[in-house]
C-alpha cells in the first residue's frame, strides 16, 4: 500500500460517518484495503486528528464514531407511543450535553398471547443503527425485567411519609414515594422531572426530584407539560437572538417592487404570524379568456436564515412551530417570527412571490417567481373576509370589497372546480378549538368552522406549492416535496371488506384514486354510516412525509408538491425557497452543497419534528379539555365511539369533541371478542355490539388535567 493510494481524511471520516454503528480501525483498514505497518500508523495518525478535530469519538471499546454517537447496543428506555404504536425511546443514561439523539424502535415480532406491546417507562437491551448524527433505528434484543427504571415527569404532592410524585404520562399508572432527602425544592402542586429509584422494603417505588418546572395551579402549565414530556426545544441560543435582532429590511435594489399592489393576509383570528399574502386580478391575455392571475407572496425567510447560522441550526432542530392553545414554541425568534417575517399591514417586508396564471377551468398554465419587496395592505381574518362575501362586509373590508376580495373569490371559485375534477380526497374533519380566558382557564371548546374564505387560502397555497414543486423537478433541482403515498394494501383489504359488508363494495380491480373515496362519502351523507365510513376512510390513509423523492400526493391527487408557504413555521418550506433561490439564480441565501447531500436525511428529522409536534399539540388540548370537563363528573353526555380496542372504546363528545375511554371491564356483563376488520367489539353471550362511530350516552367518571385522561362509562351499563 503506497502513500498515494492511502485515503483521505475526509474520505476516512465519510466512511465513518455513513456507517450505522461505530467503527474500529480494523473495519476501517478492511474498507479501504489498507495493510502493513506504515499503512495502520497513517490510519493511527489519521484517527488522532480527527479525533482532536473533534469530528469524531472514541468509545471504551476505542471504536470512532461521530460526536455523541451511541454504542451498537444500548440500553434504552422507552419515552414515547404515538397513536399509530410507534415506539420512540432514550438511552437510559446520558451525561452529556445538550440533548440525546432520538431513537425509533423498530416493531417487534410478536405472536398473538406473547407479552404486551411496548409501553412508555419500559427498559430493554437494543441493537442501535445509527440512521445520521441524530437518529437511531433500535432493534430489540429483550426486554429488562423488574421495576422501570429512567426519569419521569410528574406532579409533586406532600404526604406523611415525605411526598408522592403523580406522573402526567396518563400510561404510567404507577405514584412514587418521594423521601425527604429526595424532596429538593419541590412544593405541593409543583411539576417536577424526578429520577425513578429502585423500589423500596415494602415494594413501593421511589423517585428524587431533580428539577422543579413551575405549579400545576396555574393552567398554563398544561402546555408546559406537554413541550416537557415530548421534548421540544423552548430556549434560543443567544448567537441565534443575536442574529435576529440584528437583521434589517433589505433595499429595493434587484427586487421586484410590490408595494403599490394591495396584497391582503387572511388568516384566523387567533393568528400569531402573518406569513402568506394574496392578490388576485381576471387575466387580460387574449389567449387565456376567462384565465386569472395570481400572486402568492411568502416572507423571505431565507434572506435573514443563512445556511449554517446559529438561526439556521436552531431551525432546523426545531422543524417546526408548535401551536398550544395558550402559547406558540415558535421556529425563529419573536425578532422574525412576529417581525421582519410577518407580512404586517403598511409595513415593508421582503418576500418571495409566485405569479400563477390559470386557465378558466382552473388549471396552471404557467408561473413566475421573483423576489420582491411587499407592504401589506390589510391584515383580515377569515370570518371578515366571508361576510364581506355574503354581503355583510364591515368597515374595515368594505373598502376592499370590489378591488380586493370579489376577485378572490372569482379566482378561488376556478381553483375549486379544478379541484373536484381531479377528485381529491375530501375528509371534512372536525377540529377542536380551545379558547383561553384572560385567567388562562378553559372558556370554551367547540369546533372551529370552515368557510369558504378558508378554502379560498388552502386552494391559493395548494397552488403555490405546485409551482414551486413543478420548479424543482423542471430544472432537476434537488429539494423536498411533501410526499403521500397510496394506502397500505393490508389497510386497503381491510377497507375494502368494510365496505363491502355496509353496501359500498370497492373491486379489486379498481385503480384506487382519492376521487373514489369522496363518491362514496357523498354516497353516504346524511345516513348513518357516514361518520362511520369517515373515520375508516382517514384510518385507512398513509401518513405524509418530507423526502426529496417524489412519488406525488395522492390525497390532493397531485403529481408533484412541495411545501413553500410557511417558512417562519415549517423548515421544510425554507429548504425549498432556497431550492428556488439556487436555481433561478434569485440572490443570496440559496441551498448549500452541504446541504444537498443530506436531503434524505433533513426529511426524515422533519417528518420526526412533526409527528413530535402533532404529538404534543394533541397532549396540551387533552389536558385543557379534561380540566374543563373536570367540575362535571357523574354528568351525562352523548358521543360517538370513535376508537375501538380489545381493552375497551374510545368516545368522542358531541359537545366539546373532547375523547375519553369506555374500558372494557365496565361494559355490561358479558366477555367481549374484539372484530378488527369489523371495528367493533362483540359480546360472545348476548351479541351487543359496540362498532366505531356508533352514537352512545355516557357518563363522566374522571377527568385529569395533569395525565389528560378522561374516563366514561356507558349511561345504560349502571
């Protein structure tokens, strides 16, 4: 082996990098051939630089790896289960700084009456492969018998013997005794993270408080149990606040000038950032009769978050906004979030804005992008903008009644036929909308309504998105689309049979489209199975993903789409803009080499930040919703099932929307086969049938704000 053939360093550290699990000298010299004693003091010499870099580690057993790397075996403890079962956990101890790397655990391979599925708290021995710097895929090995070991998080109350510590996670039924020594700082009603102990003489499970987070008595604390227990990042590093509030409005300069055009935002009134705006004009082409023109223009996010910044990095680990009902834990900092960012009426924001011509049946005929310089010209929410159409416009849309809004309309009412002719797929789901009392408690839960000044937004936004994804692919510019994949075959089978048992068959033979799932919903509205086949149609849906693959949205029934227009809020869309920037040669704060190679992986991590957000934004209004329920206990309601599992139902209120569970061993005596493809269970002695979506009265037996858990029983189960 002669020096000239020796690889690089940075070829050596690309090797280490990419593989799965940390790496010895004797992989690495086998990798690249290397044999002979000048040829391993080379890698020897090598490895130190590297390792003084401080690009890569050495663990214990002297195999490198990337900093904060875990071993190819650990031990874990799982943290989380989502609504789908996926299973997410952390190394059992981490004593360095900053955050440990998130870690998926694969399903294991069960058979039916082997142990139960994994469940938060639980520990087990690991295989680990390291997907990049900040993700693993673990494969369990076993499961770690005896008493659960790790950190929770939970509420402290005193109690003779020293103090109890109440865990918020609603699947850790377990309290803990807190001694005094283990107490700390912690009062009553404080929520605390405390480290599990093992259990005492008497078998009682114990815990030391570590860190004391605030009162439970105030209600706000809801939200902070949530960003807490799924990890959300709340504190910007000072280099990052620093950067934001040095940013400044940029010149005119090479922008396109829009200042002068009324562009409007339209959003909830609730709404913390403004970061879309629209205008829209009937085309005077003569070759597009009864076209329109439209703009789109977005925050120039990018101009101020330049690739590797300390903004840039703090972004990115973030993925995303979260949206409590009380509080945003925002993307970028207040200093561009709610201002250089949010396109605020009268003031000068820079932006990037697509001009869309469409044709009179609604579809793209053509795009330009440009960067520009905007002053929004109103700032409207969604109730005012559908009044002001229904005729009812107050004085602040009424002078932008005919110049503004009536053009909106004219051009969403094309975009909307367009829409049903391709056959989308069309879920009116309910939402539910918290609504917080100047004492931060719960006034409120209804659902929010949906205008057609919303869908107005949504097809405008839709058709933004397209032309940035028609952008990329055009010019083979690699970037992120957002991807939704076609149901999974088992789901579909077992749709299928599901509607085939209720009159709705859907042949094998059909090459399924979203478009066949929306005429059999208007086949069943207004009857009784329609919120039945709902749900199961949603169930039966594949989640959408961030990858720079695009296999199109099948939901939308598109063949290409990326996320462009909510970069103060979405990572994904400042990928994209500087996708855009890169290759339309629009400027500064275009994509870096850097990180067109890591597309792959920036979508997995973004995919992850959203599951998280979703997560935790379902956590918050849980709890809000069971202390506003919790002063109502042995009151009746009606309800729909809207879940059904082998240990019993979950129902939905009609009242609130807030969801609860039936258990199993509450419903009226009788054993209860649980019929999966059916979504029902079934009593085995008298045949009473409980099936999802099925309309049921209740009675509320518990409702805890700090688990989020609110338990049912059947009203005629007494």
């Amino acid at each position: 082996m002669t020096d000239s053939h020796f690889p690089d360093k940075d070829t050596i550290l690309a090797f280490i990098r990419s593989s799965t699990t940390p790496v010895g000298k004797r992989e690495i010299a086998r990798a690249f051939k290397l044999s002979g004693s000048a040829a391993r003091e080379m890698l020897k010499e090598v490895l130190r630089d590297l390792e003084a870099e401080g690009t890569v580690e050495r663990g214990r057993n002297k195999r490198m790896a990337p900093p904060q790397s875990l071993p190819a075996v650990a031990v874990l403890l799982v943290t989380g289960v989502d609504a789908d079962g996926e299973v997410s956990a952390r190394p059992l101890t981490w004593n360095r700084e900053g955050n440990p790397p998130r870690i998926f655990v694969l399903p294991e391979k069960r058979s039916r009456g082997e142990e139960k599925p994994l469940a938060v708290g639980d520990t087990l021995l690991a295989k680990l492969a390291r997907i990049n710097d900040r993700l693993y895929e673990a494969r369990v090995i076993r499961r770690i018998d005896g008493e659960r070991e790790g950190r929770i998080l939970g509420v402290y109350r005193p109690s003779a013997d020293g103090g109890r510590i109440h865990p918020t996670d609603r699947r850790h039924k377990t309290e803990f005794l807190v001694l005094p020594p283990n107490r700390g700082d912690a009062e009553a009603g404080d929520l605390v993270f405390a480290d599990i102990l093992p259990a005492g003489r008497a078998g009682q499970p114990q815990a030391r408080v570590v860190e004391r987070l605030g009162s439970t008595d105030e209600p706000r604390a809801f939200s902070l149990i949530a960003i807490h227990a799924h990890g959300i990042p709340t504190v910007f590093p000072h280099a990052a606040l620093r950067e934001a509030e040095l940013a400044a409005v940029p010149a005119l300069m090479q922008r396109e000038d829009l200042r002068d055009l009324p562009l409007v935002t339209i959003d909830g009134a609730d709404a913390r950032d403004f970061d879309d705006a629209v205008w829209a004009e009937q085309d005077s082409a003569p070759e597009n009769p009864e076209g329109w023109h439209l703009i789109v223009a977005i925050a120039d996010v990018s101009y101020y978050v330049r690739p590797g910044s300390a903004l840039d990095r703090t972004a990115y680990e973030r993925g995303n906004s979260v949206y409590f009902p009380d509080r945003v834990v925002p993307m970028l900092p207040e200093a561009l979030s709610n201002g250089l960012c949010s396109l605020k009426p009268g003031e000068d924001r820079a932006c990037l804005a697509f001009h869309l011509w469409i044709d009179r049946n609604g579809v793209l005929i053509r795009h330009r992008l440009i960067r520009g310089l905007m002053r929004s010209a109103a700032r409207l929410t969604y109730e005012q903008v559908q009044d002001c159409h229904d005729g009812r416009p107050d004085e602040a849309a009424a002078s932008l009644a005919d110049t503004v809004i009536a053009p909106l309309f004219g051009a969403y009412a094309r975009l909307a036929a367009a829409r049903a002719k391709r056959g989308t797929l069309e879920l009116d789901l309910p939402e539910r909308r918290v609504h917080i009392d100047e004492r931060g408690r719960v006034a409120e839960i209804a659902k929010r309504e949906r205008h057609d000044s919303h869908r107005l937004i949504e097809e405008f936004m839709i058709a933004a998105n397209v032309a940035a994804a028609e952008v990329l692919e055009g010019r083979t510019m690699p970037g992120l689309y957002r991807i939704h994949d076609r149901p999974a075959m088992d789901k579909m089978e077992t749709l299928r049979s599901f509607l085939a048992e209720i009159g709705h068959p859907l042949g094998k033979s059909v090459d399924l489209t979203p478009g066949h799932f929306t005429r059999i919903l208007r086949k069943v509205e207004g009857t009784s199975h329609a919120p039945l086949v709902s749900e199961v149609i949603l169930r039966a849906q594949a989640q959408a993903t961030y990858s720079p693959d695009n296999i199109g949205h099948f939901g939308l029934a598109l063949r290409r789409y990326a996320h462009f227009t909510s970069p103060i809020r979405r990572y994904a869309d400042l990928i994209v803009h500087r996708a855009l920037i890169r290759t339309l040669g629009l400027g500064v704060g275009g994509l870096d080499d850097e990180t067109l190679g890591r597309l792959a992986e920036i979508g997995e991590h973004l995919s992850g930040t959203e599951r998280r957000a979703a997560a935790a934004e379902r956590d918050a209004v849980d709890r809000y919703t069971a202390a506003f329920l919790a002063d109502r206990v042995g009151e009746r309601f009606s309800g729909r099932i809207s879940g059904v599992s082998r240990f019993g139902l979950f129902v939905r209120l009609d009242e609130s929307g807030a969801d609860g569970l039936v258990p199993a061993s509450s419903l009226p005596d009788d054993k209860y086969d649980h019929d999966e493809a059916a979504h029902a269970l079934v009593g085995q002695r008298g045949g009473r049938t409980y099936r999802l979506s099925s309309p049921v009265k209740v009675v509320l037996v518990e409702a805890d704000p700090v688990s989020g858990s609110t338990l049912f029983r059947l009203a005629d189960s007494a």
